[in-house]
C-alpha cells in the first residue's frame, strides 16, 4: 500500500491512473459472477489484480480495496475520507429521520451510537435468555416430523420476534411481512440502486410502509404508558429518554424510525448467519455431536432452559459461531462513497468514487488462517493461531463496526441451542453445499431447506 492513509495532494509524483478494471460481460459487466459466492469471486480476482481493482455490476462501477492492509484502513482511518451518506441518506429521508445511524459519519454517528449502545448491547440478551428460548420454542411448535422448513425465511421471521420482544418490548407478530417489504425495499432502491424510485409510489410499498408506521406507533404508546419501574430498560425507553445534539428531544418521526430499528437490525443479518451456522453444524456430524453434546449438558444443568453461565461454558458452540462468521461472513463488503482522494497501494482514489472495501476476504487468506478453506470450529481458541489485527472483520471495522455484535453472537448461541436440542434435522443429502447469493447480503437463498426427522425427547 503507498501511502494510503493521507490525502493524494501529499504524495508527490503519483501518477493518477484508474485501479485495473476485471474483465466481465456486456452491459452485465461483473455481476453474473459477483452473484453467487461473491467473496470467493473477489478472492479470485485479488490474487489476479493487487489489493485495489474496479469491477462493474450492472451499472454501476466498484473500486474494491482488499487485503489487510485494506482492513487496517477501514478500520483506523477511512472514516476521514469514506462517507456513508451517498449510501444510505436516501433510506433515512425515506424513513423520515436524520438520526437513521447507518446514514451517518463523524460526530452525529458517534452520538447515536452512545445513545444506543446500551440498548443494542451484549447484556440486552445475555438478561433475558429465557425468554429468547421460549419464544424459539413457540415459534416452532408446529414442527412436526418430516416437515421441510424453508431456512433463511423462517428464521428471518424468528430473529425478528426476538428482537422485537428484546430491543423494543413487542413481538412484531403478523406485521413482518411489511417490515420486510419496508427494508428490502429501500435496500433495492437506495442502497443497491437495482430499482428505481417510482417503486416507493406503488400501493403495495405504501400499505407496507403505512402497517409498519402503526406498529412504531403501538411500541412507543406502550412504552409511554408503561415506564421502565418493573422491567427491563430497553432501546426505545432510553430514546425516549435522550436529546439531540442541541439539547432538544427527537421529534416523533425519528422516534418512529428508531422504533423500527430493532426490527431491521437482524432480519437479514443475524437471520443468515443463523441460516449458514444451522448448515454448518448439519454438514459436520463430527461438530453436531461436540456441540449438541454441550448443549444437552447446558439444558439439563439449566432445568429445561439455558443460562448465561451456561452459555459462556460452552467452547464448541461458540467456535461454531466464530467460524460461521469467518466462512459466511454476512458482511464481507463495507460499500462507501470516497470525500476525499487518497492514495491506495499506488492508486489515487478520488471524490465520488463508489468503493467496496473487502472486509472479509482476510478470512481466505492462509496467512492470517491457515488452511482457509478448512471449516475448523477450534481455530480461534489455538494459542498458537496467527494474531493479527484486523484480520477477522466479521462485523466490518472503524466506526460502523456493527454496535449489536455482541447480541447478535449471544442470539445465535441461544438460538441454535435451542434449536439443537429440541430437534433433530437432515440437509437435503449428506454432502449438500449451500449457496451463497450476494444480494442484499450473502445469504443462502430461498432454495436452502432442511427436513425435520424428530422432535428430540
């Protein structure tokens, strides 16, 4: 990398010449091959290219910046010349608010996320994992033996009733289908760009957004006339509670926003990695029998249920979730819009360039994880494993490293546990390979489904 972390106007004699473009198709350029196992195409393309190379996906060109040294940028610097407002700014007018944090940079960021933090912190879980096992638990009462369950969308709709009930109080219940229409929608139009913006006139969108406006309105009246004296505080108690930066409190179309945060905040996420984590744990019998193996252990030790002692013992299901998120990382791209040019391995990178910074293509590299290729739940407890930071970048890094990491590791833990012991699932063969789609996240489609062959006593 030359000199990548200041401005391109310091560095003398740098000719300013574009990063080489990938070869890819006509009016499609790359996308056909981005579509699928996105990171493994990227990885491919890093060897071919250097660290910092342009790909097109559909119409719209990428610079992409890779390697550690891309991590080590992300993380420590970039927020001085990468914004998100490009990005984002377009679903936070569409939500209303101008405190939707994931379209924010510098100084308004860092004060939403101390507002939030609590709210979207590890102990927001690890408090109420009961209640997390019973709500899996009655989600899935009506899983019977031989029934094929559709993954990725049942636990889209599971993870949301968790963190409906957790992060704000109320279970979003049959308004899920609007929240989803709500999300995947303004991801395609403002974020993706692969729809245009006339969609958000359509009736369909606009009774979804007017159901999903309703239910923000039932979670903040409920929190009103029930204060936090006889339970938890949670996120929408402590925006309630808050004031802007000027000293004012927020007016109710951004508390209407924020209330659907909790909604948004795994739907897609935690839900894939649930998804690619149940795969993983079904595609190794040897990983099965170590984890449900603890997992057991942790249930009869907790009289049917977990507790978060429980969940700190238990070695095997927590490598699972790490090397989940290593090999299905949910987040491998940090896409950003550059605000001001700087230098990247020998390139200078300029104002309005649309980057894509890999984040998880350090995950492949046999360097930082020896055989990379090898799911290895054991991996990350090794003391002799290669330490380098920034190599494991699950939750992106710098600024907008994912506030809710800590409850999203926690939910999966739960999650599955739950799962493991209450049941006994088959992939569709012994030696079925799951895809990964790229698109809105890297998730493994709606193809991906397992067969339920008991409940377990």
């Amino acid at each position: 990398m030359n000199n990548a972390h200041t401005p391109h106007l310091s560095t003398p004699g740098l000719t300013p010449r574009r990063p080489p473009l990938a070869s890819g198709l006509p009016l499609l350029g790359n996308a056909l091959s981005f579509r699928t196992h996105p990171v493994r195409y990227l990885l491919g393309l890093y060897h071919e290219h250097g660290p910092v190379f342009r790909v097109r996906l559909l119409n719209r060109e990428y610079t992409i910046l890779a390697g550690l040294e891309a991590n080590r940028f992300l993380a420590r610097e970039a927020g001085e010349y990468l914004g998100s407002g490009e990005l984002f700014g377009g679903f936070a007018l569409e939500m209303g608010s101008e405190i939707f944090m994931v379209a924010l940079d510098g100084a308004p960021h860092r004060y939403q996320r101390k507002l939030q933090r609590r709210g979207f912190g590890r102990e927001s879980f690890i408090t109420r994992i009961d209640e997390v096992v019973q709500l899996t638990r009655t989600f899935t009462s009506a899983w019977r033996p031989g029934a094929r369950i559709t993954v990725f969308p049942t636990l889209q709709r599971l993870v949301t009733e968790h963190l409906g009930r957790v992060l704000g109080t109320l279970p979003c219940g049959d308004a899920f289908d609007a929240l989803w229409t709500l999300l995947n929608t303004n991801m395609n139009v403002h974020v993706m760009k692969t729809h245009p913006k006339w969609v958000l006139r359509l009736p369909p969108y606009q009774r979804a957004k007017a159901r999903a406006w309703a239910l923000a309105r039932r979670v903040l009246a409920w929190h009103r006339e029930n204060p936090p004296v006889d339970r938890p505080v949670d996120l929408i108690d402590d925006l309630l509670a808050a004031v802007d930066e000027d000293g004012k409190p927020f007016g109710e179309g951004e508390l209407m926003a924020a209330t659907l945060s909790p909604y948004f905040a795994g739907m897609d996420t935690v839900a894939s990695t649930l998804s690619f984590m149940l795969y993983a744990v079904l595609r190794h019998p040897d990983v099965l029998a170590r984890v449900r193996a603890e997992v057991d252990a942790a249930f009869a030790a907790g009289d049917g249920t977990l507790t978060a002692d429980a969940l700190r013992a238990m070695p095997a299901l927590h490598g699972l979730a790490l090397e989940t998120l290593r090999v299905y990382s949910v987040a491998p791209f940090t896409p950003r819009t550059v605000t001001q040019a700087f230098d990247f391995g020998g390139y200078r990178i300029e104002p309005g360039t649309q980057v894509m910074v890999a984040n998880g293509l350090t995950h492949f590299l046999p360097e930082y994880f020896p055989e990379p290729q090898r799911f290895d739940i054991d991996r990350h407890a090794r003391a002799d494993r290669p330490k380098v930071a920034n190599a494991y970048a699950p939750f992106t890094l710098g600024s907008h490293t994912c506030l809710g990491a800590g409850m999203a590791e926690t939910q999966l833990m739960v999650t599955l546990a739950t799962l493991l012991h209450d049941f006994d699932f088959a992939l569709p063969t012994p030696d079925y390979e799951v895809p990964v789609l790229a698109a809105p996240i890297p998730n493994p489609g709606q193809g991906f489904k397992i067969t339920v062959q008991r409940r377990r006593p």
